[in-house]
C-alpha cells in the first residue's frame, strides 16, 4: 500500500548569494522548519519557489505550502 499523496509543503527561501547548505543542515532554518512539521506528525514536502509558480507543486497535489517563517510563527504561538 503507497502512503497518502503529500499535500502540504515547505517552500524552500529564494537562493541566497553565497553557500545556502547551512540552511538545510542540522540547526539550519529549513531543517529546523521541517522538522517542526514533521515532528507535530505532518508530511511535509520539500518545494522550490520556481514549483510554484509553474505548476508543478500543484500537479504533484500540493495544496497548501508554508514557509520556514510562517512555521516559525506559529511554533512562537504554540500553533503547530
């Protein structure tokens, strides 16, 4: 049996000019995101902002995104 499609993602921030890799590492904003989803029994998916914008994230059946500061919001509100 497949596990359930994946309908809410993470967007991935805009690169940024140097070596992003901190970001997805551990202690990371992105990993930290990810891990909040993740930990408060979510399947978060990873998406690019350039997924958005063309589709792709919606034909993958992504239907709601969330950004590392949205998550960071609401794990400051205890909304997660």
């Amino acid at each position: 049996m497949s596990p359930a499609p994946r309908r809410l993602a993470l967007r991935l921030p805009e690169p940024a000019a140097g070596d992003p890799r901190e970001q997805y590492a551990p202690g990371g904003a992105v990993f930290d995101a990810w891990m909040a989803l993740a930990g408060a029994g979510l399947r978060p998916a990873l998406v690019r902002p350039a997924d958005l914008a063309d589709g792709t994230a919606a034909r993958r059946g992504i239907t709601q995104t969330l950004t590392v500061e949205d998550v960071a919001l609401r794990l400051a509100g205890e909304g997660i």
